[in-house]
C-alpha cells in the first residue's frame, strides 16, 4: 500500500502541478523529503514572495498552482497573497503544515488555526478529518480552484498525516465553461440592434476567458467605443486599437460623465464598477441601457445598476458576434497617442515611460506596481498583445515583485519588465533572491522617488493636507539591495542614461535592476484631479 505522501505526489502529477513555490518549517519536512525528480521546488525567502511567485505563474499558465507554506506562521505572511488570487480569480492550491495530530490538543509550538484565519480569502479552506483523505482533498482543492470565477484554496495537513497508508486517486476530469444564457444574451443583442452610439467595457476577465480575440471582433463588427475597466489588473483590448478610448476613472459622477454620450454600455468581465475615491453620483446616466457579463455570481450581484448575466465571457463575446448587426464606422474620433514628453531633470515617470516604450520588444510583459505613476505607464507603454500587463487587484502592495518572477519564469520567451515603487519594492524584495536563483531574467525598474508619492497626492486630492507622518522614505539604495541578493544593478539619474541603461538590459541575459531616480509624483489621484470635486477628509 502506498503513503499519504507518495499518493499526493502522484495526484500532484496527475493535476500537473509539478512545480511547487514554498517556504518550509519543520511541519512540511515530512512531506518534502525525497521530493520526485520530475517536480521542481522554487524557494522563497518570504512567504508574500513564494506564494506571490505561484501568483504570477497561475495567471500566465492558465492553471492552478500548488503552494507549500509553514503553518500559522505563514499563513499570516502569506494572506496578502491570498487576498489578491482571490479578487484576481487566480487559481492556487496553498498548503501549509499543522502540529502532529497525536499531542494537537495539547496546543503545542507551532500549532496553527490557519483554516480560521484565511477563510474570507479563499474558497475553501480546510484540514482533513483523517490522514488518509489529504490526496482527495487537494484534487477536490484543485477542481474548486479552476471554476469560474477561479481562486484560491486552502488546506492544512497535519505532520503525522503523510506517512499514514492511503489508496491512490483517480483523477477526474471536471469540465469549468460555464455557458451564459442565450436568452439573456439575446436582451443585450437587442440593445445593441437599437443603439445609436454604444461602448463596451472591457474588464480582467476577458482574459481570465480567453476571450481577448473575441472581444476585438466584437467591438470591430459593432464599431463600439472601448474602455478599460477602472484601475484594470490586466489590460484586455490593444492600446492602440482605433476604437480604445482609455481607461475610466474609478468614482462614480466621474465615470458616469466619461460614459454619458453612450445610450448602451456592456461591461465586459468586470465589477459594475471599482471605485477608489467617494464622488458620489449616478452609476450611469439615467435612461442609459447597462449590461454586465461576468464570469463572477460575486460581481453580478453586487452590481449597482444594469442587467448582469454570469457566464463565460468569451462564450458570450461570440454569441453577441454571431447575433447582433454590424454597425457602420464610429464616429468619435480614434485614440492618439499622448505628447512625447521631454527629457527633464530630474528624470519624471512620463519620460521614462515614453524611453522604454521605444525600447522595448512589442511582446514584452508588464507587471507594474507603481502606485504615483500608473497613469504615465498607461498612457505611454503601448502593447497590444495578449496577456501583456499585470497589476495589482486590490491595492495591496507587494504583489508586483514576485508576480513578474512568476510570470517570467512560466513564459521565458517573453520579456518581463517590472517597473515598482521604491516603497512598493520592499514589501517582497527579497524575491530579488529568487529571481536570481532561478534565472528569471525579469528587469527591474525602480521608480526612485525617496517618498510616498500616491499618499500625498492622496493628501492634497481629498484635503487631509500635508501634516501627515510616515510619508518619506530617504536613504534607500535599491541597487546595494539588489547586488546583496546577487543581482547586477545600477542607478540612473540623467535622462540621456535611460535609453542606454534600457538598452543593455533587453539585450542581456538574466535579471537585472535599474534604479531610476525620478521627479516626486502624486500629483492626480489615480487619475482624478480637483475638477471631480474629491472627498474631503479635514
Ligand atoms: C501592503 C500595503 N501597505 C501600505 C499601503 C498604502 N500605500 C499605498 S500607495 C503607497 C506608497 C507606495 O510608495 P512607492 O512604491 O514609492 O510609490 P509612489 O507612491 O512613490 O509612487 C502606500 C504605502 C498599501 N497599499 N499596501
């Protein structure tokens, strides 16, 4: 009879989740020891990082990845990580060890109540009544994982469990296309019919579908206007598509009024809507026709106006091809691109930008965590392929680091830029460790602006003022960081060093960090200036 552990690793296998992120502790021994030779374990120094790593791998590959973390201990480092998979429908199968099950009532070192602690933050969380159900449990783990809309999930193992003798597990195939109604689709076809002038919304789970192909038909053979999704996690329409007309902005009278010449609007695998700051107003122009299609029961019913239909978004992107008419050429005026800025000093983000756009291959990925300078990089990198940008779903920074880790080491072929905050970079620096490691030939761009740019600008947007501790952060060298952890690094003050500096790091091998000393930024708030009549919090 086979063990716990040897038929873990065979479901492991059959699931195809041979690459396992982790940190280990003394309970997660008994599982790793001996590891196959045909699984491959990427250590992180922290667990934000080896969780934020199998983040990054999840989304580019498409399927769920098996994380093996310590405990409570973890559990509580690693929750941040679960948080974004969770908003970002990422699929992850996050394990961490528990205390021997034989002395647990005694409440030993290490003994964990992790199951409790993550439950708002993944779909299932918990830990097998006997050993001999742990294989089981991570393939049932893993189908919940991969629905839609996909996430994380949780399961905490005993450390005596995987020596138990236990039968092997069959793996099943459970089918995850959930068809949106034709009926309903039939309600949006309609409106498309009698519209006038309409737009969609193009939102993350265009690409969580796969749909991105789809959706470029449909908004050509509707000749629609084309948003993104405010503060988008992924783009999922070309940025230099004749129909994009930008990014929303992300409060209510705002959006509304960047909508308001539209009679329909179709969001796209996206919240109706994400709002940052309070400005308060109609969702959409009353008497606007609103329709939400979304792979997330979670979204449709917490939509605050229009009709939602759940369902797979790339399904219903071609069902909507295939029924509604096709309209003669738009009218509004095609997306340009923004004014080549000029090369200041000291450098700003915008110009910085613009330089890596020229340099850069078109296939490059981006995965951003720049908080004061989101809105240079969206006007200024321009990429039009699937699948080239990634940011951080709900605000909560750390994920950019090991994300682009993650993505660059399931897709080598494609360049990975990760331009990051000197703030935002060290809450998962030392994944720098691990992209050395591994060979992850990300480059790094450390926006180097000695402060917390997104927090003043939050400041004067909404009045608080300027008499707010915790917001400057002098005195940190990225680049002795970096070459601690084994990585080469240089710094770039001048705004004639960028291209050069950018240059020689797409046309070499390996990762490498360019810490780029900018012009303090913040001065909209995602966005948004005083002309939206901001909150006001003084
Ligand atoms: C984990 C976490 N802690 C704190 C914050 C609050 N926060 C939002 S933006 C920001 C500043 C980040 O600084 P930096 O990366 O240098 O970017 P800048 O604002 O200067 O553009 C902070 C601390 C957060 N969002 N997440």
């Amino acid at each position: 009879m086979s063990t716990v552990r040897e038929v873990t690793y065979d479901v492991l296998r059959k699931l195809g989740m041979t690459v396992i992120f982790g940190n280990p502790g003394s309970t997660e021994l008994p599982f790793l020891r001996d590891m196959p030779g045909d699984f491959k374990y990427i250590l992180g120094l922290h667990e934000r990082s080896a969780a934020g790593m199998a983040l990054g791998y999840a989304m580019a590959k498409g399927s769920a990845v098996f994380v093996n973390l310590h405990s409570i201990a973890s559990a509580g480092n690693g929750l941040s990580t679960l948080v974004d998979a969770f908003l970002g429908h990422v699929p992850l199968v996050v394990t961490t060890g528990q205390q021997d099950r034989r002395h647990i009532l005694a409440d030993p070192f290490l003994v964990s109540r992790a199951v409790e602690t993550v439950k708002p933050y993944v779909k299932w969380a918990y830990e097998p009544l006997r050993a001999e159900d742990v294989p089981a449990a991570i393939a049932r783990g893993y189908h919940l994982a991969m629905q839609p809309p996909r996430g994380p999930v949780f399961l905490s193992i005993p450390m005596d469990d995987w020596t138990h003798e236990c039968q092997p597990v069959e793996a099943r195939k459970v089918h995850d296309t959930v068809l949106p109604d034709p009926a309903a689709l039939d309600e949006v076809v309609a409106a498309l019919d009698a519209s006038r002038n309409p737009a969609l919304v193009v939102g993350a789970q265009i690409e969580e579908d796969r749909g991105w192909h789809q959706v470029v038909a449909l908004a050509e053979h509707l000749n629609a206007d084309v948003y993104q999704q405010p503060i988008p996690p992924r783009w999922t329409f070309p940025r230099t598509h004749p129909l994009f007309r930008g990014g929303l902005l992300p409060a209510q009278q705002p959006l509304a009024d960047q909508l308001a010449a539209h009679d329909t609007v179709v969001v796209l695998g996206a919240p109706i809507f994400l709002y940052y700051a309070y400005v308060p107003g109609h969702t959409i122009k009353p008497g606007t026709k609103l329709f939400q299609i979304t792979n997330s029961p979670h979204h449709a019913s917490a939509a605050l106006a229009g009709t939602s239909i759940v369902g797979n978004v790339a399904s219903a992107a071609r069902y909507i091809l295939s029924h509604a008419k096709a309209r003669a050429a738009n009218i509004s005026t095609p997306f340009s691109a923004a004014p080549e800025p000029k090369p200041e000093y000291p450098i700003t983000p915008s110009y910085l930008f613009s330089v890596l756009n020229k340099v850069m291959p078109k296939d490059s990925v981006i995965c951003e965590e720049c908080p004061s300078s989101k809105g240079d990089l969206d006007r200024y990198l321009l990429l039009d392929e699937p699948c080239s940008f990634y940011s951080v779903p709900n605000g909560v920074l750390g994920f950019g680091l090991p994300a682009a880790v993650g993505l660059q080491l399931a897709q080598p072929n494609r360049r990975v830029v990760c331009p990051v905050g000197d703030g935002s970079i060290q809450y998962s620096v030392q994944t720098l460790w691990s992209a050395v490691q591994n060979n992850a030939e990300v480059i790094f761009i450390v926006l180097r602006n000695s402060d917390y740019s997104a927090l003043k600008g939050f400041c004067d947007f909404t009045q608080v003022g300027r008499n707010v501790p915790g917001m400057d952060i002098p005195g940190i060298d990225m680049v002795k960081i970096a070459q601690g952890y084994g990585m080469t690094a240089l710094e770039v003050d001048r705004p004639e060093h960028i291209e050069p500096a950018l240059r020689e790091a797409f046309a070499s091998r390996g990762p490498r960090l360019i810490s780029v000393n900018v012009a303090k930024g913040g001065q909209k708030c995602m966005g948004m200036d005083q002309s939206v009549n901001p909150p006001k919090y003084s």
